[in-house]
C-alpha cells in the first residue's frame, strides 16, 4: 500500500458536504464525539489506487473564527491534526458565501481541494464557471460535482491521490490585505518570529491575521506579551486608519476576493437559486398558515412513528418473549436457579424492555431525517421561535420536546439538532416531564380504579398539562440560573428546499439507531442486572406463611372434586377410578417439575403414568375414561386454539374478529357435545369446577410467595426504609418497592405494585390489581402516585442517554436528582393540602 | 435606522452591527458584512424575520434586527 492520508471535509453548513461524505465512504462510517464536546465527530475509510484514505466529516461552518463549538472544533482539527489534505466543499449555486471559509482555509497553508458540489444546479440557474481561471487565482484545484447522483466522486478521489503523491502540487495564493493591514502583518509575524509562536502550531500569516482580527483562541495562545503588546499597537492604528474594527475591514476584503475571482470567471444570468424555495415559503413560512403546517407535519411525524410502529415493537416482544422460553428449556420446569432468574428476568426482561423502543426510535430518526435533508427544519425553528423564545429556548427545542411525550430516549438525542450548548442543556434537562408513553400504563391502571368514568379524559390530560406547564417554570428557571447569559442570537441559514437522498436518510436513521442499541447493549444490560438482583435477594428461607399446607388443602378440595365427579359419569359412587387416574396426572407433574424436559426420570415418569391409564382403560369402565381423557382433549384444545389466538393476535373484545374467534369457539364446543352428550357437561364441570380452582390456589401460592420475596429482598427493604419519606406524600412501602422498579422502566411500575399486591404480574388492564389498589388507598393518593411518576426520576435509559450526550455524570446526575426533588415537594404540597381539605 | 424598521419586500443596504466582536465575526462570515445589499423577505412586526443577503435566506431574531443599522 502507498500508504495512509488523512482527508478533512469542511464546508458550510447545507453545502451537502454530508453527501458527499456518505458517497466517499459508503458505510464504512464511524460516529463518535470530539473529545470533550458534544460535537459529533464522523470518520470513515476508503481504499483507493493504493492508498487507505481516512476521511473525517468536520462540523459544517461559515468560518474559522472562535466563535461557535463547530468552529472551534474544525479549527482545532485541521492545526493540531495536521491533516493531509482538506477538501472544501462548496455549494456552487451560492459560490460568494461558501468561498469565504474557503479564502481561510487558503490561508492555513494545507493542501487544499475544492468541490463545487450541486454544479448542476447552479448550471440550470444558468451560472457558468471558467474552472480552470478560477482554479488558478484560488490556487487551489476545483472539481466540480453533483454528490446527489453520486457524480464527481471518483475524480475527486484521483485528485486526492495526484495531491498525496506529489504529482500534483499544491501552490497556494495570497489574499492581498492592502498596504495598511499587509504592513501590520508584517510586524507581527516578525515579533512572532522572533518571541516565538506560542502553542498553535500553524502558519504565522494565519496567527498573525487572527491576532489582528482579535480572535480569542489565536490570542490565548499566545506566551510572549511583546507580541501581544504589538497586536494591540497594530490593532490601535488600524482602528485609527480605518475607523472601524480590523476583523470588520478583512472580512470585506475577503469577500472583495472572493468576488474578484468571480468577476473574471463566472457568468451568471443571475436566476436566483430560491425560486421555488420561495414559491414554497410563502405558504410554510406564513404567518397564519405557518403554525397549522407546522403542527400538521408534527402530527405525522408523530403519528409515523408510534403507529407504524407499534407492530414491529410487537414483533420484538414476542421475539424476546420466544428467547426466555428458549432459554428456560435449559432447566428443569420448576427450577429456581438463579442463573436463569438473571438471564430470562434480569437480562433479556430489562435489555428487551429497552430494545422494544428501537422501531419507534428508527422511525422518529427518519422522521427526523427527512425533515432536516429537506430544509424544513429550519423553517420550522423560525415558526416556533417566538412561542419557544418566551420561555427562553431556541424554535428548535420544540421538537425534541414534542417527541419526548413518545419516550426521553429518542427526544434527548434530537437535541442534537440544536448547536447552543445552553439551549440543548435546557432542553435536555426537562425533557422528561413531557409524559412520556411507558408512563400511561401507570395512568391506565390508576385512573378507572379511583375516578368514575366521566373523569378519565380530563384527569389523564390534567396530568399531561401539569408536566408541560413544570417543563416550562424548569426551563424558565434554568435559564436565568444555571443557564444564564444571552441566549445564542438567532441568527440561521433558511437553505433552499432540497428532496432528500435515500441513501443519506437511511444513514442518518441508522447512525442514531446504532448508537441507541449500544447503550442497551452496555449501560442499560449492567443496570438491569443491578435492579435485578436488588429485587430478587436476599432469598429467603422460611416462609412466613406454611404453604405446604394451604397446598394440601387444596389438593384435598381437589381429590373431593374428583370423587363427585362419579355422579356426573354414571359411576358407581365407590369407583376409584377417576381418582386414580386423575391422582397419577397431578403426582407426574408435580415429579416432573424437577427434571428437564429430556431427561430420563421426566421421560419414565410420563411413561409411568401412560402405562396406569392405559392400564384403566382396559378395566373395568376404561371406555368411560377413555372418552373423558378425548372430550378434556378436545375442549381444551380448541379453548387453548381460541386463546392463543387472541393473545397473539392482541384481539380487543369489543372488535369483530373477537366476535368470529367466539364463535368458532362455540361451533367447535356444540360440535363435541353432540358426538358425546352423555359425558359433555361432566367433563365442563370437571376443568371448571375442579381443575381450574385448584391450579387457582397454586398461582396464588406462588403469588403469595413471589409478594414475601419481594419484601424481603433489597428492593423491598429500601421500599419499607423509605416509608418514613414517602408517608408524608401519602404512600407506603408497596409504593416505594415499585418505585425502585420504576427506575428501571416506568411501565415496570405496574408489575411490581402487582407482585407486591400478590396478583402477580400485573398490566395496566389488571382488575384484580385495581381492586386491592382502592382497598388500599384514597383517589387523593393515587393522584399522588401519578404526580409522582410523571415528575420524577427518569428511567435509566434516559439517564444513560442524558449522560452520553452531555459527555458527564454531572448533567444526568443533576437531573435525576433535581427532578426526584420536585416530584418529592409538589406530590407533598398536593398530599397536604388535600389532606388539610380533606380530600385525604 | 435599524434593520428592524424595515418593510418587507424592501431593498436596503448594510451600514453597522452594531454587536459584540465574535458575533459580528459570525454575521460577516454569514454574508452581513457592511456595504453588503440586503433584500428583507419577511417582516412580520413579530417574532423573527428573513432577509435576503449574497442569494442566501437568514433568519434574524427581532433583537439582531435591533442591532442592524441599514440605509
């Protein structure tokens, strides 16, 4: 191999220096962050006539100055970095604007190449460039291109290469200053030569221009105070010359360049780039349709996102549902191991929780992409402006805190979009009391329990509002405390109307997708497993109830059952032989419960207990259990046929294909009746009158257990350790217990209130749970629970995320204990004064 | 007067900024240097409005438009 170049892209933002990145690299993308900022930073490779090029994607920008976090982030790139070459690209239908970074970049004496992207364009606006001039007084290499249809890339490739090997040279040209500010030039670079460069190892005509133009970084590193000294004297006397600021009098001279190089080689028929864009803006950008456009699109956005969807979302649960199952295979039926506790409820239950949102977050990104390829996203943050701007946020917050009411995750790491550091703080930092959708499962269980039916809208939206209305005191808040200062001016680019490329939508929708599923895989897996064991140990080892013998009871209930079956068969009363049979079923089961599926005592057992029934068969009335043993079958059977359905299918009741399952059920149940009438409803009364209460009593024994348990466990103890706190908001240990859960995942809330509450795990449709719910608190309690769940504590994925995208512990640490405060002093402030009203 | 006064549809040209050095550094980078023709797109009296400078489209917040002396 040749060897290795590093290649920079720079270029203004919207020059479509995206596309052509994509185009050079295909997938081979890397998205990190630089160092120390939240800008993010894009590298890929690509093998080319011998040569491993690294190519790194800087943030879009308008110059060099110091002024924004990109900016300095490029500079900082292409001085300390030292790469190899720096492409340039511009967008050729605005050449000025987009030479002006380029007249900077001239002077920071790297290998530079231009790319006059969207050269049809400008050509069908009738522009028309003489290259081969304008390469020549730009002293650079031009290679015009049309990045969405993928043109242009290969020559640009060559030229990279012809650069790298030396056959090309690169000969850079001098901005002329004019003779006052050359002459200043001159002196400073001469103090520089002689007191030293200081610690920017760069070009001294750059220093020197950037010390003129008072520039923050060039002065900061500089050592010497002779050269400052001088750059003050030489600043003084320019301002005394000129009457205005240096930087003001060589930013002009660089458009004079620029524009003097354009004099001589483009023709235009001045056809402005914005005609249609123009066309469009007047009905987007409008002041009384503006905002319906705007909330039109919002709602498909959001629509697309959580509608289309929900499916693949099931899909996901029912694959993590398939992979528990498998894995379980692996231990004997009844195991309690704790190995599989971990992986089946530990890890798969809490990284599945999380990656059951990846099909919303792709979409949103999508979403998201496609609105910002376009150009509409600027427009958007130009309409919502005004209303964001009185509670001191930036127009484009509003769209992640619009998406937050879908989940924190994906609204946290769209606050990517904006560039102020304080703006995306802020933004940040309350998405989370935009409710999100894990919380209304917790909203679905409480309300139809404590209000009439009348209340149910008007509550859920009371506590909706009251999260938008906190969102917005937080922000306010925080931007005249901790986020002080003026926020960024606003001042932004609105880039002509563009269709989006496929390609780069998709890569877009991925690289955020990717990043997401990382974090399941690292952070959210160490945490689940930590919650995990905290609800599940200490185990312990008595019982405060004797099981065993509620156990025996039921069996006896069970066993008695059977003996009155005889009746209903025609038995005589004395005949045993249900209860013989029936008898060896249960006793299997019960032995088989501690071996594997495979393993041989399982497989004698079973057999064991085929034998004694084909044994009873053959006797005396065998043909009477024959023929129950095939009816219990068949109605099991096409009940289990009927069910299966449902669940997999998520049919409602109410919906008609519940309706035909119904009955097919019912035709399929007559069915049996007829060919055996005799026995039909005797083998009813035996699955739902004995059969069914026993394997009741079992679930709530093991309902029962699974509720000590969990007192017992660390969870349990922190929920009766917090009691003394969270008594004055009007709950008890049960409530604390979730709480810990809730961390995790808010819906898990739900789960855990019914194990604690010994229904086992519960759902928001869970009218069991419900009931020991109002037994147990007051409306005034509950409201407080929702109050609660809607404040505080964001999951731990919002708080992973919080923490990678603000680069520290700080923010997402501040954050959740920030929120976990308000929640505590406003659910107090409601508990009180409701209790003092007498609500309570 | 300041660029805010300015009607829509009007042409006027770009006199001083009269802001910070970093910011006025940002809007000579974006096109608003002095001397430059401006052309205001829309000014609706509330909230931002956009300008057209150099064939580009800015948005302006009504406090920049403050601070934008024109002719």
């Amino acid at each position: 191999m040749a060897g290795k170049i590093t290649v920079a892209l720079a270029g203004n933002p919207n020059s479509g220096k995206t596309t052509v990145f994509n185009n050079l690299t295909g997938a081979r993308q890397h998205v990190g962050n630089y160092p120390g900022v939240t800008v993010e930073k894009k590298t890929g490779r690509r093998v080319y006539a011998g040569y491993d090029i690294n190519f790194v994607d800087l943030p879009g920008t308008y110059s060099l100055t110091a002024y924004s976090m990109e900016e300095m982030v490029a500079r900082h790139f292409i001085i300390h970095e030292k790469p190899d070459i720096v492409v340039d690209i511009i967008d050729a239908s605005n050449l000025e604007r987009n030479l002006y970074l380029a007249t900077q970049l001239m002077e920071l004496r790297v290998p530079l190449i231009l790319v006059f992207n969207m050269s049809d364009i400008a050509r069908a606006q009738g522009t028309e460039f003489e290259l081969e001039q304008l390469s020549e007084l730009l002293g650079a290499p031009i290679i015009p291109m049309e990045a969405q249809r993928n043109k242009g890339t290969l020559e640009l490739l060559d030229t990279i290469v012809a650069l790298a090997g030396g056959e090309k040279k690169y000969q850079p040209v001098k901005v002329n200053y004019g003779r006052e500010i050359e002459k200043e030039l001159e002196n400073i670079i001469a103090l520089i030569e002689i007191h030293g460069a200081g610690r920017e190892p760069c070009h001294p005509r750059w220093q020197a221009l950037k010390l003129l133009e008072a520039d923050r970084q060039a002065i900061e590193h500089i050592d010497s105070s002779e050269v400052l000294d001088g750059v003050r004297k030489s600043i003084e006397r320019l301002e005394k010359i000129f009457g205005d600021h240096p930087e003001i009098i060589i930013s002009d001279k660089r458009y004079g360049f620029v524009s003097g190089a354009c004099q001589e080689t483009v023709r235009s028929t001045t056809q402005s780039r914005y005609t249609t864009s123009d066309m469009v803006d007047a009905v987007v950008t409008n002041r009384f349709l503006g905002f319906p456009v705007f909330l039109g699109l919002m709602y498909l956005v959001f629509q697309l996102t959580f509608t289309i969807g929900e499916k693949p979302m099931f899909w996901i649960e029912d694959l993590f549902g398939w992979l528990s199952a498998q894995i379980s295979i692996f231990w004997a039926v009844g195991s309690t191991s704790p190995l599989k506790s971990l992986l089946v409820d530990g890890i798969i239950g809490g990284v599945g929780g999380v990656i059951v949102f990846l099909p919303n977050i792709l979409l949103l990104f999508l979403a998201i992409a496609l609105l910002e390829d376009s150009g509409y996203m600027a427009r958007a943050a130009f309409i919502m402006d005004r209303l964001m701007h009185k509670i001191g946020l930036h127009g484009k917050s509003f769209i992640p805190m619009l998406i937050g009411f879908g989940c924190s995750v994906p609204a946290i790491m769209a606050t990517r979009m904006l560039e102020n550091r304080r703006d995306r703080l802020t933004t940040m930092l309350v998405i989370p009391l935009m409710s999100c959708g894990a919380r209304l499962p917790i909203y679905a269980l409480i309300i139809p329990a404590f209000f009439p039916r009348a209340w149910y809208g008007p509550m859920l939206w009371i506590i909706y509002l009251i999260g938008i209305i906190l969102a917005i005191i937080a922000a306010r808040v925080l931007r005249s405390t901790l986020f002080k200062g003026r926020s960024a001016p606003f001042v932004m680019e609105l880039p002509p109307y563009r269709v989006p490329t496929f390609k780069g939508t998709l890569i877009h929708m991925w690289e955020r997708g990717w990043l997401y599923l990382k974090k399941a895989g690292t952070v959210i897996l160490g945490i689940s497993i930590i919650l995990w064991a905290l609800t599940s140990y200490p185990k312990k080892d008595v019982y405060d109830i004797d099981y065993t013998d509620i156990k025996n009871q039921a069996a006896a209930d069970f066993y008695a059952g059977v003996e009155r079956l005889n009746a209903d068969f025609n038995l005589p009363p004395e005949s045993n032989l249900f209860l013989k049979a029936l008898g060896a079923e249960m006793k299997t089961v019960e032995k088989q419960s501690q071996y594997y599926r495979h393993e041989k005592e399982y497989i004698a057992a079973e057999r064991e207990k085929d034998s004694l029934i084909a044994e009873l068969e053959q006797g005396e009335n065998g043909r009477v259990l024959s023929e129950f043993i095939e009816v219990r079958r068949d109605i099991t059977e096409a009940r289990r046929i009927f069910n299966e359905a449902v669940t997999v299918g998520r049919i409602k009741p109410e919906s008609p294909d519940y309706q035909v399952l119904q009955s097919n059920l019912n035709i399929t149940l007559a069915d049996i009746e007829r060919c055996y009438p005799q026995i039909y409803n005797g083998v009813l009364t035996y699955l739902d009158r004995v059969k069914a209460p026993y394997d009741e009593a079992l679930k709530s024994i093991y309902q029962r257990r699974q509720s000590e348990d969990m007192t017992n466990s660390i969870a349990g103890r922190i929920g009766h350790g917090l009691e003394p706190a969270i008594r004055l908001l009007g709950f008890d240990w049960r409530i604390g217990t979730a709480l810990i859960g809730a961390f995790a995942a808010k819906e898990v809330f739900v789960a855990q209130m019914g194990i604690v509450f010994s229904v086992g795990e519960a759902d928001a449709g869970s009218e069991a749970l419900r009931i020991k719910l109002k037994k147990t608190y007051t409306p005034l309690v509950a409201f407080c629970i929702m109050l609660f769940m809607l404040i505080s504590t964001p999951c731990l994925a919002t708080v992973a995320v919080v923490r990678r995208e603000s680069n520290s512990w700080k923010w997402a640490l501040f954050q959740l204990g920030g929120l976990t405060l308000l929640a505590y002093a406003i659910t107090l402030l409601v508990y009180q004064t409701g209790r003092l009203l007498g609500l309570g | 007067m300041p660029l805010s006064m300015v009607n829509t549809g009007r042409r006027v040209r770009l006199l001083t900024v009269k802001a910070g050095r970093g910011l006025q550094a940002r809007l000579a980078a974006m096109g608003l240097v002095p001397g430059v023709e401006l052309e205001v797109i829309r000014n609706s009296h509330h909230g931002p409005f956009i300008v057209s400078v150099k064939d580009t489209r800015l948005v302006l917040g009504r406090g920049m438009a403050h601070k934008i002396e024109v002719e």
